[in-house]
C-alpha cells in the first residue's frame, strides 16, 4: 500500500510554495555562481585545451573580430561551464522542491535520481565532444576549394561547439524524461511503440538541427537517439509495471 504524503504539504499556502521556489533559486543560482568560479580560475585549461583543441587539431584558423570579444567570451564559456558543472546540484533543488508533493517511498529515490540524470547528461556532452565534434571538424577542413582560406570568427566557433553538447546532453535525457513521465502516468510503452515512426522521423530533424549540414554527424547523433528511444519504452513499461503494483 502506498504511503500517505506529508500532511504539512497540504497546509502550504500559495505564499509558502513561492517562497520554498524562491529559496530554490537562490541556491541553484549560487551553486551556478559557485562552479562558474572555478571554471574562471581554469578558463584557460577549460579553452585553449578542451573548446579550442577540435580547431587546432584539424587546422581551423580562429580569430577574434570585436574589440572585447575574447572578454565576454571568456565570460560566457565561465557561465556556461558553472551551468555544466552545478547539473547536479541544479536537479537535487528541483526534486527537493518536488519532493514534498511525492510519497515517502517515493523521496527515497531523489539521490538516484540525480545520479542518473546526471550521468545522462554528462555522456551525451562526452558522445558529441568525442564523437560529433571530431567528424564535423574533419568535414568542415576537407570541403570547399583551395582558394577558400577557412578563418572561422571565435564566438561563430564557440557558440557552434557548446550548442551542440547541451544539446547533446539535453537530448540523451530522453530515458530520464520517459521514466518520469511514466510514473505520472502521462506515458505509457503502448503509446511510444504506437508512435516509433513518427519518433524516429522528429529524431533525424533533431539531430540534423543540433548538428553540421553533413549527412555522417546527423547519423551519428540520430542512431544513438533511436537506441535512447527503444531503451525508453522498455524504461517506460518497467516504471508503469512498478506503479500498477502499487496501487
């Protein structure tokens, strides 16, 4: 039998959900600011060794055209870096928000979650650092013509880059967002089989979104979200098998 929520959960008024919200901003913004630190004191690690080396190791010419650019862009990469960083602690303030309105047996799971979710997150930004950058590179430095000197503008390059691993990350949270969403009850495995044709149709628009205009990096991104997408029907049956039993 399923076990009763906090019975102060009901006594929470409109007033005290917003300041509980608010409390959980503050915290995830200060864990935000906290990483964004860190990756400030090892900008130049985190750039010259991590963002830059695909350009570098395939001959790409970067230059800066605005006066501060390389100001601001150290700036946004901190930010950004401090976001990636903080992935955790951002989840565990948002299922700590959540976790009163859930049951106890419930709660219980908030630490695996996060785990999970974050080791989601961080292997689609390692596949597509690893993977999709590498091939897009090697396909940008071999087209074109020899008379065509390819002199890419760095905030073009960076902003190129760290789209695609968020997205990437963001992306392989399908597992994740299938369990959730099945413990709602808002999906079920029926309706992801029903629909696996048209999932697999939004998955190669996706992925040819989030990547290079090349055929080879689309393929390398969708394959994995087709595998991602029969993973989340078999995690979806196995989250609603577990809520039947329930009840």
């Amino acid at each position: 039998m399923q076990k009763k929520k906090e019975t102060n959960v009901a006594d929470m008024g409109f007033l005290d959900h917003l300041e509980e919200l608010r409390w959980r901003v503050i915290k995830v913004l200060i864990g935000v600011v906290v990483c964004g630190i860190i990756c400030w004191i090892f900008i130049d690690t985190i750039i010259n060794d991590i963002l830059i080396k695909p350009a570098v190791d395939y001959n790409l010419k970067l230059q800066n055209l605005k006066p501060f650019g390389q100001v601001f862009l150290f700036m946004q990469v901190a930010i950004v870096g401090g976001v990636v960083l903080s992935f955790p602690h951002i989840l565990y303030q948002i299922w700590k928000f959540v976790a009163p309105g859930l049951y106890s047996n419930e709660r219980k799971y908030i630490f695996r979650i996060v785990f999970f979710t974050s080791f989601c997150f961080l292997f689609g930004i390692s596949f597509a650092y690893f993977i999709i950058i590498p091939f897009a590179m090697g396909f940008f430095q071999s087209f074109g013509t020899e008379k065509i000197e390819n002199i890419i503008a760095i905030n073009e390059y960076l902003t190129f880059i760290i789209s695609i691993i968020l997205g990437a990350g963001l992306v392989f949270e399908l597992p994740m967002a299938s369990w959730f969403l099945s413990r709602l009850g808002l999906l079920t495995p029926n309706v992801m089989k029903k629909y696996r044709r048209f999932a697999i149709v939004i998955i190669f628009i996706l992925a040819a979104i989030l990547t290079p205009p090349d055929p080879i990096s689309q393929i390398l991104l969708a394959i994995p979200l087709v595998i991602l997408y029969e993973i989340s029907i078999f995690i979806s049956k196995v989250a609603g098998k577990r809520e039947k039993t329930k009840k």
